[in-house]
C-alpha cells in the first residue's frame, strides 16, 4: 500500500487542490498539528484521512507520521505542493523497484508566481518516497532523512507553489533562522572561524555564483541577497546565544 501523508498546519488555502493531485494513491492522509482554520473540515470533505499530532518540530512529525500511517511505502507531499499524472505513475513504478527503499524527488519551485531555475531551487531535490521501517528524520528544521538502504532518483517533479510574496518569503526565513541557530547551538557549533558577516557573503557567492542564481536575473539576486541575510541572521543568533 502507498499512501500519501500531507502535513498540514493552517493549510486551508492549498490542502483541497494538494489532496486532488494526489488521489492516485491507496490512501491520503492528512496529518494535522492542529488546525485552528478549517484545513480538517476541507481534508475530511474531499475524502482525507486526518489524524493529529502536536508540532515539536519538522523532524518530529515526519517521524510521528512514519509511526502512525500504516502502508508499506510513505510519499510526504506539502500542502502547497502538486503532483503531475506524470509523476503519479512513475511513483507507482518505484515502489515496486526492490533496489530502493527510498527515491529522491524533484521540484519545481514557483517563487511569487515566478519559476525560478538558478540559485539552488532547481532541482531541489527531497527524499520523500519512503519505505516504511527503512527511514526516519533527523535535524529539527530542514530535516533529512536517514535510510536504511539504498536511494533512487525520479526524474518528474512534485510543483512547488512556494511563497506568494516577499513579505511571506523574508517571515519564513526569519522563523528558520531562529530553528537553524537553535540546532546549531544543541549540535554544539560555536561560531569561532566564520562571523555572521563572513558567512553571509559565503551564501551570496553560494547561491548567486555557484549555483548560478544570476540565470534568474533580478528576481535570482533579490533571492540569493534575502538567503544571505538569512544566513547572517541564523549566525547572529547563534553567536548571541553561546556569548
């Protein structure tokens, strides 16, 4: 059985599409971390399971939903993301691979409405397509996936409806930074060598130059300048907390 797990939190706005694109699968299954808007109330009415958990962090629901989802393959789809027909069928074909017990997915990444190739979000890779009992989550913001086998690529993309605005964009980032100092000072990193400046204009080169971000233009600069700002914030704070 493949079941597809949406996690949801205020999702009201994406989660009837999100569920539609995903109706191929033996079972959805929306897994709420308590909803205060009527992202349930959608789900149930298009034919979602919903189950609730209460949100620790990122990797802790993904692994509370590997724990309580039964099915033999796992497919993590975020609410404001869609699956193709075409993606839905290669799926099917991978979970009857014996090789893999977990496939890397692509995405296609829409930034204001606008896709957005360079500076790292193409292809953007994510472990998503589990076999259940061979995964689990570690790291509570940008979590991965740690296997217990071997992993495969598939080549269609999930579409990634990702922010709608700037002020969204710079909101998000702002609450990861705090995360991602948070692990960062639990994991026991001290920012000895790199200042919150140096690691800044680390990202800038990272994301404008290397993973060629200018391909995007104006709109990969504004986006490579706010992941950098982000960076020095998640330093900042890292270097506040352990002074």
């Amino acid at each position: 059985m493949l079941a597809v797990v949406i996690l949801t939190r205020n999702e009201a706005a994406f989660i009837e599409a999100c569920i539609e694109s995903v109706r191929w699968a033996d079972r959805v299954v929306v897994f709420d971390s308590y909803s205060d808007d009527d992202t349930v109330e959608r789900a149930r009415a298009v034919g979602a399971v919903v189950l609730q958990h209460p949100f620790e962090n990122y990797a802790a629901q993904r692994n509370a939903a590997l724990a309580q989802v039964e099915a033999d393959w796992i497919f993590f789809v975020d609410a404001d993301e869609r699956a193709t027909p075409e993606l839905a069928e290669e799926v099917r074909r991978a979970v009857q691979d014996p090789r893999y017990v977990g496939w890397w997915v692509p995405r296609q990444n829409y930034l204001f409405g606008r896709l957005t190739r360079g500076g790292g979000w193409w292809p953007d890779y994510q472990l998503r397509l589990l076999r259940r009992g061979y995964a689990r989550y570690e790291r509570p913001v940008h979590e991965i996936a740690v296997l217990q086998g071997e992993a495969g690529y598939l080549r269609n993309p999930l579409i990634h409806y990702n922010y709608d605005s700037p002020a969204e964009f710079r909101a998000k980032q702002r609450a990861y930074a705090r995360l991602e100092a948070q692990a960062l000072r639990e994991a026991g990193v001290r920012p000895r060598v790199y200042t919150p400046w140096t690691m800044m204009g680390r990202e800038f080169w990272r994301r404008f130059i290397r993973l060629r971000g200018y391909i995007d233009g104006l709109h990969g600069l504004r986006l490579a300048v706010w992941m950098a700002l982000a960076t020095w914030e998640t330093y900042w704070l890292l270097k506040r907390e352990v002074s």
